[in-house]
C-alpha cells in the first residue's frame, strides 16, 4: 500500500499527521523517515527535529550563575573577593593588605580613639575596627548615607587631603551625652531638617579629637600633622579626588554603651604615595623594626668612616685662555701673605680655618678656630 502512495498523497498525509501529533496514515513518510534516520542508530521517536535540537543546545542561566558571571554577589558584601566582569573592572585597584603597616597603624588608632573619647564624653566608650578596603573614590561617595557630616582635612606633610565622615547616628549620640542626655536612652533623630550649628561645632571638636589621634598614631611612621579644613554635609562639595582614582577606606565603629554609630576614615592612594615604601614593611610589634644593635654598629662605623680633607691657601679667578696657554716656568700670583689664614675644606663645606706650617719633613696646618656652624648643620642633614 505505501509503494501505491502518490507523492500528493504522502505529503497529504504528512500535514495531517503533523497536525494531529499522531503519524496516522503516513507509513511511507515514516518508512522514508526512518531509512533516512538509520545512518543515526535510532528509531524516528528517538530523533527530534532540528528545531528542538537548536532548542535544547541552549542553557537558560538562572540569577544567581548571572551575579557570579557579573561580579554582584552577596558574598562580595562579606568580604570575599571579586569575581567575574567586576573582578576585571577593578583589577587596577591596589588591596590595602599590600601595604602592612596600614593595619598596624589604624590597630593603634583604635587605642589611641578609646582613650581619648572616653576622656571627651566622660563615658564608657569602646571603638572597633570594622573593615579595611580599598574602593574607587566615586564609588564611596554614591555609597555614603545621607545625612552625613564629611569633614574634609589636610595631610601637610604629605601634601594631599583625607576625608572623615560621621553618620547620623554618630552625630546624635555625640550632641546627647555631651549635652546631658539621661543614660540608657537612645539618641532621638530628627529627620528633614539640617544640622544646626551646636551639632556642627560638637562634631567638629569630636573630628579633631580623631584626627589628633591619627597623627599619633602615625607618629612612629613618619610626621603627619592633620589639619581639619572644612566641613561639608553635601559629598559633591567634598571631592578631594578624581572619581576614577583609588582610595583606601577605614570603617570604626564607636559605641557608647547603648548608643553609637560608625566614622568612616578615607585616604586616597594619592596621600599616601610618599611613604609607601614605609607602608610596604613588615615592622613586628610597636618598635617599627628599630633594632638598637645594628644601629649601636651603623653609627660606630659611620664615625671611624675615612674622609679627604683639602688645605686651601688661596683662591683666585683667570681667564681659560691664560690657563691653557701656562707654560713650564710661569708664575702665578697669589694674594695670600705668609700670615693668611688657610682654609680645611671637606668636599665644598668648609670645616675651619688656620695657620699653615711644617712638622718635620711635612707640610702641617695649625686648627685655630671651632668647626663651623654651617658645617655641624650639614653634618645632621646628612644623618
């Protein structure tokens, strides 16, 4: 009966069968079918079609393998390291744990601050170190919660600026145990409206307690005297750097018994360039890698160290011609008598003066007068 079949039929009775799901009246078709899927080893069940192939070769990634692709996980909030296109986006960015003597100053920070605000508040106040990232610095800004007081201060011997910013609930916790607020309440906030100026004065003396405790804390490092130099309560006025460039961010967390709130402390990798060579020593302890033997040795040789001294009798200008043309036999004149004073140089510093002589067989000078001030002021440049 199928060898019968007419083509108009056959493909008739195909229509049908792909209409109705069912291959019912066409066992040519499937005899063709089949013949043509047995180079495949299956039966037609087994073969789908091309559509459900290209269909079936696709793979529909759910959220969470999308975050990991993308980089944005909830991990990454934890602390973990970046992955996927993010990984890549902040790839030029330096992690703080490059730079060990960071951790090892803002550890000491942290003592200095709990000491110094208890002794401001006159009450139990204990500060923690949260975190320590490094972030581009558009990203902190479109990061800080509003309303905010960022203060902006100067680092003079490095040249640069730094940012603090206390938040709200920092801010009120400070105006209520300085102002007598009854213990064991939590601070109220008022919301819409702006800080008023007994807020931002009792916040600027909180400021320049920390940035008091910052510059001791880097004391044993290097000198940094922090300066504050404004305060702001909009980020877009506090921009103390480009949007692109890299800073490192400190997180504290200030408590005071059952009130309290966080200090963020942000230094641009800019600030920080002129001692990053210090920053990248491993120094064990608090005496920042001094090692007193060594320097007891250092000093013993630097003194027995062998210098050249020169006598100067005199000096005098020619012309180069008349100096290139000196022959054997000519004579120079000089203006120093046999009374002049001669001067002991060392390199272009001049050590003393004296009176020339002879011991002996040899050519002497007499010290007459101290070493002089300018000379003993090089000598400490120098050390």
């Amino acid at each position: 009966m199928a060898e019968d079949t007419t083509d108009k039929e056959m493909a008739e009775a195909w229509d049908a069968s792909v209409a109705s799901g069912k291959p019912e009246g066409a066992e040519g078709a499937w005899e063709v079918d089949k013949a043509q899927s047995g180079a495949h080893g299956g039966p037609p069940e087994a073969q789908p079609s091309l559509a459900q192939a290209a269909v079936g070769s696709e793979r529909i990634l759910n959220q969470d393998e999308i975050d990991s692709l993308l980089g944005f996980s909830l991990e990454e909030e934890n602390g973990a390291k970046r992955n996927g296109i993010r990984a890549l986006i902040n790839s030029a960015l330096v992690s703080y744990e490059r730079l060990p003597m960071l951790e090892v100053v803002f550890d000491r920070l942290v003592r200095l601050m709990t000491t110094s605000l208890r002794n401001f508040t006159s009450d139990n106040v204990e500060v923690s170190l949260d975190a320590i990232q490094s972030m581009r610095f558009g990203d902190y800004l479109n990061s800080i919660p509003l309303p905010a007081i960022l203060a902006v201060f100067k680092a003079k011997q490095l040249d640069n600026f730094g940012l603090l910013t206390v938040d709200s609930n920092l801010i009120y916790s400070i105006v209520d145990v300085l102002l007598g607020g009854r213990r064991g309440t939590v601070a109220m906030r008022v919301e819409g409206r702006p800080y008023t100026t007994i807020e931002r004065v009792l916040v600027t003396r909180l400021v320049e307690v920390i940035l008091h405790d910052a510059r001791k804390a880097f004391d044993p490092l290097t000198a940094v005297d922090f300066e504050l130099d404004r305060i702001e309560t909009n980020p877009r006025f506090a921009a103390i750097a480009q949007p692109a460039n890299a800073a490192i961010l400190v997180k504290l967390r200030i408590d005071m018994e059952d009130r309290g709130g966080r200090c963020e402390l942000l230094l641009p990798y800019a600030t920080l360039e002129p001692i990053r060579k210090m920053l990248l020593q491993n120094f064990m302890g608090e005496k920042f890698g001094r090692d007193n033997i060594w320097e007891g040795h250092l000093a013993t040789e630097l003194w027995s160290a062998p210098t050249t001294l020169r006598v100067v009798l005199d000096e005098f200008t020619q012309p180069l011609g008349k100096i290139m043309n000196l022959q054997v036999g000519d004579t120079l004149v000089m203006n120093a008598t046999p009374d002049s004073k001669a001067q002991l140089m060392c390199g272009d510093i001049h050590l003393t003066h004296g009176q020339v002589g002879r011991i002996g067989q040899k050519v002497a000078m007499r010290v007459e007068a101290p070493i002089t001030h300018a000379a003993k002021k090089r000598v400490m440049e120098a050390r």
